[in-house]
C-alpha cells in the first residue's frame, strides 16, 4: 500500500473515531413488565403458529384424515383439531404421541435440537 493510501486510511479511520466519541453514550431503558409480558405472549404465540401449521402440513403429506391419526395416537379428534387450528398447546405426552405417528422426532416438530451434545 503507497504512503499516501496508507496515510488516507488512518485519516479516515481517526476521522471515524471522533465522530463516535462525539456520540451520546447507548443508554438502556428499563422495559416495564407489561411490555416484557407481552413479547413473550407474543413468542409463545409465534412457536404455537407454526407447530400447528407443521402438524397441518404432516398429516396432509402423509394423507392421513383425523380419524387415522386418532387412532395410531389415541388422541381424540376434537384434541387434534384444536392443536392444529385453536392455537391449543401440546402436552410432552401429545407431542410425542404425535412425532412417533408422523415418524419425525419430538424436536422436528418443535423445530429445535433436543440432543445434548
């Protein structure tokens, strides 16, 4: 690199330093405890979203009705309905039931590595 592209660099990156400096310091605003509430309302109803459409999309690959999942879970019908369309949350037992059924592993479904490494 010539003297002169080497000099221009370090005024550039000197130049770039003051400007930060001349900058007010972060601060960080306490969040109340409504909002934090809220944004994990939020996440659990995003995680809820698309396990349900997963399961959705499960059973529609594997061209099974409700009745056949029914019966390879022992899950009623109305439970499985709820799962995929009524934002209702699964048990571990449920979840299980389902992943064996489908041939997946409980952490496909939940979309997560479940395996200690």
């Amino acid at each position: 690199m010539s003297n002169s592209l080497n000099d221009d660099l370090v005024r550039r990156m000197q130049d770039a330093l003051t400007r930060l400096r001349l900058l007010p310091e972060a601060t960080i605003t306490k969040v109340e405890d409504d909002e934090v509430l809220d944004a994990r309302e939020s996440v659990r109803q995003l995680a809820r979203s698309r396990v349900a459409a997963l399961l959705r999309q499960l059973r529609a690959v594997h061209g099974f009705s409700y009745e056949q999942v029914s019966e390879a879970t022992g899950l009623a019908q109305q439970t499985l309905f709820d799962i995929e369309y009524k934002e209702r949350r699964l048990t571990l037992d449920e979840l299980g039931r389902l992943a064996r059924c489908y041939q997946v592993s409980p952490g496909d479904i939940l979309g997560v590595d479940l395996e200690n490494e």
